[in-house]
C-alpha cells in the first residue's frame, strides 16, 4: 500500500502489471510535489 495525502493506493508496479497481462487497463503515474520556493517542472524542464 501507498500511502498518499491521507489515504492509501493498493495498487503498485507488480499489481498493474498483473492487471493488464489479465486483459486490464492498468494506469500507473508517477508524480512529484515541488518543495516550497523550488521551480516547477515546467520551468525546470525549459
């Protein structure tokens, strides 16, 4: 389990792989949350 802004995601890599090898859509997003003062992923990315 993942925990995640006061809740927590079952899934995971070994989850949604199994999933879409059973036929499923899985989605799998990987996210970051900039530390306060940082610049943003756009601006970094520029």
């Amino acid at each position: 389990m993942i925990p995640f802004m006061n809740t927590t995601s079952s899934d995971h890599l070994y989850t949604e792989t199994r999933d879409a090898l059973a036929g499923g859509t899985p989605m799998a997003i990987n996210f970051v949350f900039p530390a306060k003062g940082e610049e943003s992923l756009i601006e970094a990315h520029k």
